[in-house]
C-alpha cells in the first residue's frame, strides 16, 4: 500500500503562515466541481478537470504532490460505510457526467485490493477513523480530481 499523510481538519493544510482548504461549490442547486479557496500563495493542477483521472495520473499526482482532492457520488451505503472495501456504483452505471456531490481526499492506494485509500471530512466516526478504502472506479472517485501545494 502507498499513503501519505493527510489533513487532519476538514480537507484543511496549514503550513505555518500559509495554509489553504479544499472544497467543493455549488451554484444553482447542483455541485460542480473541486475548488481551492486560497488563504495565501498556493500551486495548484488539476489531475482531471471536467473529467476522469486515470489510475496512473492519480498516483503519479500522489507521488509527486501528496493527497489530491477528488468528487465522489455519496449515496446511503457510503454514509454508512464502516470498513471494508467500499464499492457501490461502477462507473459504468453512470452515463458521461457521473452525480458526484462530495469531496474526498485520496491519500493512497492499494493495488491488490483494487481501491484508493481516502479521508472524508466527517470526523474519525465516519468508516474507518474517517478513512475508507473506495474501489478504483466506483461512486465516481477519479472525478475532478486536482492536487495543491502552499508555494515557499
């Protein structure tokens, strides 16, 4: 398995006198993407804008930045996930546009159990101390996808 460190309070990075949050937007009534709400100077790229981030894309992103931030289509099983390999919805029962509607942060991944290891924003009660592994593909994780990093 490769995991990296990651937030420790709701998809907030705080580097001292630079820090910055991820989240996602809505406007008129739909969420539609990843944002970067900047708090100071920040690099930021997105892995999969407006589409699908390959496994490849996501892990070299992972290797080369540490967690990136990506939709996910929350439904009633993964509000009420508690372990396990979490794989509700694959993406091919979505037409072109997956309903994705939340933000995760993927923080690594597992190969031989063919899923992302991601952290939620819903506190350590949530799945695994507010962790969970999502099977690659599933419930539109791989969607919009972007890294950041504070500049120096």
């Amino acid at each position: 398995m490769k995991s990296f460190d990651f937030p420790k309070e709701d998809m907030t990075f705080d580097y001292g006198e630079r820090s910055f949050a991820l989240r996602a937007y809505r406007d008129d009534g739909s969420w539609h993407s990843v944002i970067i709400e900047n708090k100071t100077d920040v690099n930021y790229a997105w892995v999969a804008l407006g589409g699908w981030a390959s496994r490849g894309d996501i892990k070299e992103a992972l290797c080369s930045y540490g967690p990136v931030a990506s939709m996910i289509d929350v439904t009633g099983d993964f509000r009420d996930y508690t372990g396990g390999i979490f794989e509700d919805r694959p993406r091919s029962s979505y037409g072109p546009i997956p309903s994705t509607d939340h933000a995760v942060m993927i923080v690594g991944w597992d190969d031989d159990k063919g899923a992302w290891r991601i952290r939620n924003s819903w506190g350590t009660d949530w799945g695994e101390d507010g962790a969970a592994w999502v099977k690659y593909g599933h419930n539109g994780i791989g969607w919009h996808t972007v890294w950041a990093i504070a500049k120096n």
